[in-house]
C-alpha cells in the first residue's frame, strides 16, 4: 500500500472528542463498554504494552512469567459475529524474545497475527499455535527499543482513510462533503466526481464493519482505478458520477471493535429501519442526491471482508435501472479468475442490508463484494482493477 496509508499513532478520547465546535458526542448513546486505553509497564522484564492508539484491541493483560504474557480479547458487546480483532503495540528496554497468549474467554481466533514496525509494511506471522478449541493463540515476538505493532489484520483507522479521502479529493478534483456524524462525533464523509451530468449515479461503500481491511483494500483500487487516467475511465467519469462513502464506522474502526458501532450495532443490518447516525446519513444522502438530480443509481458496490471471497447479491429483476448488469459483472470477474472463481450467493432483496436497500429503493444492481481475510493483498488489486475495467465496459456498451 501507498505511504497515504500510514499509521496515526496519536491517541483519542473518544467520549471528550470533538469534530468541530458544533458536533460534541453524546455519551449517553455510547451502548458499548469502551476499552481503557493506557501503557502496561513491566519494569522488572523491561517491557511495555500499549492499546493507547486507534483501532487498538486489548481488554486485558497478565505476566506469566518474565517472558510470557497473556492478552484477553474481548468484544465490545454481545451477541456478536466471529471476528474477534486484535492489536496492540509492544517494546522493550533492548532486545529480548516473548511468548504471548491471545485467550478469547467466549470465541475462537480467527485472523492470522500480523507484524509491523512502521505501519506500512506487513509481515504475517506463521508460526502460531492455536489451543484445540481455538480459545487460545500463541506466538513468540522478538522485542527491541523499537516499537512493534501486532493486529489481527493491518491497521487503517479513519484518520489515515480521511487522509485517503483528502489526497483523492484533490488529485481527481472530487466534491467532499460531511454527509452526517456518528456517534463518536466523527464525520461521515462522500465523495462525488463532478465531470457528469449527474444524471448516472454508481454508489461505493465501505467499512461498515471495522476489522474488514481486506474489503478496503479493495474498494480503494476499485475506486482510483474508476478515477484513473486511462482512456476508459475518462470517458466513463464524463457519463456517470461516482459517489464513494469510505468509512461508514468510523467509531468502531478506532475503538478496535469487532463488528459494531457505538451503540454497538451491526450497522449492515439497520437498512431497513435505520435507527442509527451513521445509516441515516447515508440513506438521506443518497436519497436527497437522487432526487435533486433528477438521477438514476445504476450500479452500488459495498466493500466487506469474511474467511474467502463471496459475492452476495440479489435476486435477478427485470426493473433496475441496468438490468443484467450484475451477471454481466460476474461473469467478467469470473473470466479473469479462471478456474478459482468467487463464490456467489443469490439472497433476497427484502433484507435489512445495503445491498437490498440500494436494490429495492434506488432500482440499482446492488451487491456485497466480501474479500477474503488471506487473500494476497497482489490480487486482491489484480481482481479490483479488472471488474472496475468490466463495470465501465459494460456500462458503457
């Protein structure tokens, strides 16, 4: 990934935080048990560990002896889906090889541990030892003075993607708009393309669940290469208008959490009643955007992550604004694939999800491309890049 994505390493208080004068959170909403965020010092062993940074996860931490320690790892609420993320930062007076433990009192784990000492580059761990039950991970660091990051996935929290949001805005001359707050007080942002009419809409979501970096990395390559400098992707942007909401969660992306929001909600099942900030911004935008416009939404994409990669999609109808243009889609991912294609799971259109939603309110082809947790970040961009190509060609035919 590009250096856009760098790691903020500054802390956040998030029931004192504030967006601007105007927007202060309101506690009372927060329905999660917050982490305390601090420094674990162990002075005898010379060691340190730090939750203290955004979307950091460790509830809680115990020495077993002078090199090995257990880390417990909990949700911020339940009952909640298996995807029980972790990070944390580690350090030591000098060099020196631990042991830790991730126990998980009521799940199993599930991401393979990643390493990092800037933020930037990646490395997987391999060698871990999962307990037969799976509650319980182990692995050995090798410390130094410098600080090492550990997180179930790599880190983008919503400072580095609202840095994303400012660097595209200004090299593609994109319209960025606060479109609403979550409950954390952070902005909800959309970005829009101005070279159309505005007539054509093609909609882009993502994060709505906080540990699903995969998705996001895919969506960030979907969407520069629909903004790019290619032959195809001008002429595309003067006919359609690309509306990009990037992180819808912001509030669980830097509380480290599971799945949920701050009212600790799975926000990708609020489409139907949309009880919470950050749903309703996105619906009364959208909603508004059409509207004023006098404009069609033809095609809508939502960015997740699961164990493999899976398109969900909606039943096939003969009265969206582009029927046939999810197969056709596919079927271009599917040619590129070759033999190891993506799975897809036809589900109905009257469920409380975006990609429902998007289908039965907007009349657009609408579906959720889940991006597997181990899919090689290489090919992930090769698959990203070729169905934005698919997407322009067909809508464009």
């Amino acid at each position: 990934m590009s250096a856009m994505f760098l790691l903020a390493l500054q802390s956040c208080s998030v029931k004192k935080a504030t967006v601007n004068q105007s927007t202060m959170v309101n506690s009372s909403l927060i329905k999660i048990k917050l982490q305390e965020k601090k420094v674990f010092n162990f002075q005898n062993e010379g060691i340190s560990f730090s939750n203290d940074f955004p979307s950091a996860r460790l509830n809680q931490l115990s020495k077993v002896n002078d090199s090995t320690f257990n880390i417990t790892i909990a949700p911020e609420n339940k009952p909640i889906n298996q995807s029980p993320w972790f990070a944390f930062k580690v350090w030591s007076k000098g060099q020196k090889n631990i042991y830790v433990n991730l126990l998980y009192p009521e799940n199993k784990h599930r991401y393979q541990p990643k390493i990092s000492s800037d933020g930037v580059q990646w490395e997987t761990l391999n060698e871990v030892k999962l307990s037969e039950e799976k509650n319980q991970a182990s692995f050995k660091l090798a410390l130094s003075k410098d600080t090492l990051l550990v997180a179930a996935q790599e880190i983008i929290a919503s400072n580095q993607s609202y840095q994303w949001m400012d660097q595209l805005a200004r090299k593609y001359s994109l319209d960025k708009k606060v479109i609403g707050y979550s409950i954390g007080g952070k902005p909800i942002i959309a970005l829009n393309s101005k070279k159309s009419d505005g007539k054509k809409i093609v909609v882009i979501l993502s994060r709505q669940h906080p540990p699903e970096i995969s998705g996001y990395f895919a969506m960030v390559q979907f969407v520069e290469t629909l903004l790019g400098n290619t032959r195809l992707a001008e002429d595309f942007i003067k006919k359609y208008e690309l509306v990009i909401i990037p992180m819808i969660n912001p509030d669980g992306v830097d509380e480290g959490n599971w799945r949920h929001s701050f009212a600790g909600v799975d926000l990708n099942r609020d489409w139907i009643d949309f009880k919470q900030p950050e749903t309703r911004a996105v619906r009364d935008y959208l909603l508004t955007k059409v509207k004023k416009q006098d404009a069609k939404v033809y095609f809508a994409l939502d960015f997740h992550s699961t164990y493999n990669d899976v398109l969900y999609t909606n039943e096939d109808r003969a009265d969206t604004n582009q029927p046939g243009l999810t197969n056709a889609w596919v079927k271009g991912l599917h040619d590129f694939e070759g033999a190891n294609k993506t799975v897809v799971k036809p589900s109905g259109n009257g469920g409380n999800v975006s990609k429902a939603w998007l289908g039965k309110v907007l009349n657009a082809e609408a579906l959720t491309y889940e991006v597997g947790d181990n899919t090689p970040r290489a090919y992930i961009k090769q698959k990203a890049t070729k169905v934005a190509e698919v997407l322009m060609m067909e809508l464009q035919k």
